[in-house]
C-alpha cells in the first residue's frame, strides 16, 4: 500500500519534517512493507519556505540576518524562485515562536520588510508574503517601515514600531515607498 504523510508543523514542538518523521516511523513499526511518501506542507506559517523549496528543487535559499519582532538580531532567508519570484515568510522574519514571551503591542513586523528588501535587491520583481505565524498587531506598517514608508504621530514625530503605536498614527506617507508586485495570497495548502 502507498502511504502519503502530510502533515503541518505542530507549533512550538515539531517541524512539518519531524512530525512526518515521526509518523512515518509508527506507521512502519506496524507495517513494514507499506510504500511511505513523506510530504511535509505549511500553510503559510512556519515551514512555508521548505514547502516551496522541496516543490521547487532549483530554486535558490538565501540567508539574511533581519530584526527579529523584539529589536533582537536573527537569522532567516527568503527564497527565490526559478522564474525569479521570492518567498518571504512572515513566521521566519516576524514569527511568534521567535519571541520567549508575547509582545502583543510592541513586537512588529520590521524584519519581514527587510527580508523583502533584500529580495528586490537581488532583483525580484514578484513577492509572495506568507503570512501565518506572525507574533505582531502592527498590520505590516513594520514591513512598510523597512521599505521606506513613515508612520507620524500629531505631534509630527516617527511612531514607534509595534501595533500598539498605531492609535496615535496621524499621518503616513508612501512617497519613498519600494514597489514590488506582491501575490495576493498563499494557499492554505502545501505548494507542492
């Protein structure tokens, strides 16, 4: 019998490659002779990168360090596509399991737009932003930030960054904005 394993990550405990390790080893601890097909997904969360990858053998990771949702420096990547797209991931650059406690009006999206900085850099022309897992309320005006939007306050001073900020937004302007064409939507299932 062929045997496809699919699972998603179970946050905070295993990876979408574990948990199909896992489950693959119990399965074949009890039949043995089964055909088994682990293809781990994510829905847009954590592991959505590897989904991409693993569809899309060719195409080539890029490690970046970014500012995490807590100012904290951390290490992430962006994928670039064959036909040039990228693939940011939110959980990656801005993810709540990057945090030791929730920071619910203070952690913020800054990273992601510097993940994405980096992709038009390198040239990409598309954006595909997978959006789950993120551990911030700012909405994105984060990732704007890092691509050069400003968010003032009446007092005609810069917010600062993180959700809780936003009730004193007064003013935005897009004039320096980077432009890239985003996709817009990931599936909720593996693109693979």
């Amino acid at each position: 019998m062929k045997i496809i394993i699919a699972p998603d990550s179970f946050k905070g405990t295993a990876s979408a490659d574990d948990a199909a390790e896992a489950i693959a080893t119990g399965w074949g601890s009890i039949r043995p002779h089964d055909h088994i097909v682990l293809l781990p997904m994510a829905n847009g969360g954590e592991g959505t990168i590897e989904a991409f990858a693993r569809a899309h053998p060719v195409a080539q990771q890029h490690e970046i360090i970014v500012e995490g949702p807590n100012d904290v420096q951390t290490a992430a990547r962006w994928l670039k596509l064959p036909d040039g797209t990228a693939v940011v991931e939110v959980a990656a650059t801005s993810g709540i399991t990057l945090l030791d406690r929730l920071r619910p009006l203070t952690a913020h999206t800054y990273g992601l737009g510097q993940a994405i900085a980096r992709a038009l850099d390198n040239g990409a022309k598309r954006i595909i932003v997978a959006l789950g897992g993120s551990s911030s309320t700012d909405g994105g005006a984060g990732a704007l930030s890092a691509l050069r939007a400003r968010f003032g306050s009446a007092s005609g001073g810069e917010l600062p960054r993180g959700g809780g900020a936003l009730e004193d937004l007064a003013r935005l302007d897009l004039a320096g904005l980077r432009h890239a064409h985003f996709l817009p939507r990931v599936s909720s299932s593996s693109p693979t």
